[in-house]
C-alpha cells in the first residue's frame, strides 16, 4: 500500500489545529476502513473522532482537502454528531 503524502495528511491536522486550538490531537492509520484517524481530546469535553477515507486523501490535494473540509463544516457536524465520530468520504459525512 503506498504511503499517503504529508502534504495531505497536514491539510486536516491544520485545519483541525484551528478548529480545535486547545485540543489535543493524536493520529493512526485505520486498516479496517481504509482511513487516517484523527482524535481529538480536552479535559472535561468528548473525544471526537474524525476519520478521512483513504479515497480523499489519494484524490484530494492539500488545497483541496483544506477547502473540503471547511465546505462540509466538518468541525460543526463534529460538535453536533452523537457519538463525536465521522467519517469523511467521497459522499460526503457519515456517522461511525
């Protein structure tokens, strides 16, 4: 499997950097659905979890990762989704 590039996995991490500041953030590669984890945590708030499907990440650029995840308000659906977790794809954002 090739390696994803780290222009495109710091697209999100900035993203979610200024989304999320006092958060910390922590990271892994997800085999079972072909994703990149990103967990979010602060004390005293739940963890939220977005995963970025492989499929993304091959076909977006760094640009274009940065403006998809403001378009789809990733950071808002994150705040609202129960239980905090979802998966970013090609379709848009699913519930985990």
């Amino acid at each position: 499997m090739a390696r994803i590039a780290d222009e495109r996995l710091n697209a999100v991490r900035k993203y979610l950097h200024q989304v999320f500041p006092d958060w910390a953030l922590a990271e892994r590669w997800d085999g079972d659905h072909e994703a990149h984890a990103f967990l979010l945590k602060k004390p005293r708030e739940p963890v939220h979890l977005l995963k970025v499907s492989r499929a993304v990440l091959d076909d977006c650029g760094p640009r274009q990762l940065a403006g998809l995840l403001k378009d789809r308000r990733v950071a808002d659906a994150l705040r609202k989704a129960q239980p905090h977790r979802l998966m970013l794809t090609a379709r848009g954002l699913d519930p985990i």
